[in-house]
C-alpha cells in the first residue's frame, strides 16, 4: 500500500469514499445529502493536507486530512479526518493512514492531535486510536443521533507530539 | 441593554469588537491578524445567528452567534461565541448575551449547547458558564498557547438544554 499526498486526479475516488461515508451517517455529522462540490471543498480545503492510501488491486482504499484544529494561539494542535472505502475495509488500511498521519504530523511540527468528534459506537476508531496513545480527554453526552442507535456520547480524543 | 439581531449597518461596530478581542489574543484562538473581511465572514457565516448587545450611552457594546456545532446528526447542539468590547466590561453585558443566548437556542430548539474552547485562563467566562448550568466535560492540555502565559488547557464545556 501507498500512502501519498492527494492530486486533482483523486478527486473522483476521494468524493467516491466519502460519499459512502457521509451516507452510512454513523461515523461522521456530515449531511449525508452533501453534494460533490461542498464534500471535495471541505476535503481538500486551503490549509489542509490531503493524503490517500493506494492499493495496487483496488485503487485509492482510504483517504485522510491533516488541518491545524485552531488559528492564532491554537494552530500548534492539529486535527485529523479518516476515510476508508466500505470494500476495502478490515485490511489495516485506517490503522496504515493513522501511523503515517502521525509521523506527518510529526514531521510538520505540530505539538498534538486532537480529534474533536470520535462518535461512541465507532469502537474500532476508538480502539485504533487509544492503541496509538490517544486518550479520551472528554465525552459530550448525547452529542451526536446515531441513524439506528438514537442519541449517542461523542468522545474528544487528544494526544501530545512532542516528549 | 437591547439585544436583537445584527443588522448589515451594525457590521462596522462588531468589527472593531472583534479586532479588539482577536488582537488580545488571550480569550479566542483567532488570527490576531484577522482581516475585517475574513472576521466579518466569520461572524456572520450563512446558518449563523448573529447578536449584538446595544446599550443606550455607548452603542453596540457586545456581540454574539449561534451556530449547529456539527451537521447531520451532530446538528441538534448548539455552539455559542461571545465577544463584549473591552471598555464595556464587568457591566454584566456577556452575562445578559449568555442569557439571551440561551432562550434562544430553547426557542430554535437545540437540545444542547457547546463550547468547544474555553482558555483556561479565561476564568470569568468559565465561573458565568458554570454558573448557567455548564459543566467542565473536557480538558485538552495545553492546547493554547497564550500570549503571555504560554501552553494552557483548554476546556469543553457543555450543557443540555432538555429537562
């Protein structure tokens, strides 16, 4: 697998993942209705660096961003988004992006990672991530409507970079 | 003190509120550099509320939004961010916008409201918040870097707006 920054030429397999996603509607508060032109533009928004796992048998498997999560006196933490295609999932792909995401992270200077919105029933994510030295540093209470579970907690998930 | 809605006239006095306090740099993790295009396209982003605190002797003195924190099924909590211009402090004006801004995301019917980034050090506004009813439901260390204090927690902070 390679995992490499995203070109023009991954659009159409980037908004093929996310659209999957955005739809299912249990692991992001996306619009699941969202159009190509508003997905691609949060995606691939200025200041974010977008990044895409190829696979030689399936094509682009999984996508992911990298953003500062504030401006001015927050831009030290960055935040982080992950999309796996529905069919390529259960192969590592998720945990090959995170591993490589934090050594960008890394790389890019940043001081943590927070991810502002992990939904509690993801429990794969959430393993993934405590796996990867992520705690839970806070939980909002019925945050997020899940389609089939009604009402669920929504996690905050953060991680220090530096020693 | 009259709260009501913005207007595209009241755009001139909310700007040099927010230059005020994005210069600060102490309470917001704004650019302290922010244009007043970029502040204003902010503050008054489409499915943003947009406020202002309108005192008799002094003119608009405060200004307030409300906004979804999340879309989809993240769409039902409210976010809320203040700003009172800092020679119109410790005359009660954020506690009347918090409020004000409270029966208003009741009537818009939001059934929670979060704060993602309260700066530790911002303690009035943390004791008004708590004080409302909010509680402390994360701490994120040392996400902002203050600009005389340095690295500082962050908090979460959240309140349920259904019995």
């Amino acid at each position: 697998m390679k995992i490499r920054h995203a070109t023009d030429t991954d659009r159409d397999a980037v908004w093929n993942i996310f659209h999957e996603v955005a739809a299912d509607g249990d692991t992001y508060a996306l619009d699941p209705n969202i159009s190509r032109e508003d997905a691609l533009a949060y995606w691939f928004a200025p200041g974010t660096h977008t990044f895409v796992a190829e696979q030689p048998a399936i094509g682009i498997a999984g996508t992911y961003i990298l953003r500062p999560n504030q401006l001015g006196g927050g831009s030290h933490v960055v935040n982080a988004g992950f999309m796996v295609s529905t069919s390529a999932r259960g192969r590592g792909i998720g945990r090959a992006m995170a591993e490589h995401c934090l050594s960008e992270a890394l790389r890019l200077g940043f001081r943590a990672m927070q991810f502002n919105y992990v939904i509690s029933t993801n429990t794969s994510a959430i393993r993934l991530w405590q796996d990867l030295g992520f705690e839970i540093v806070g939980t909002l209470p019925d945050a997020f409507c899940h389609p089939r579970k009604g009402y669920v907690d929504v996690h905050v998930m953060y991680r220090s970079l530096v020693p």
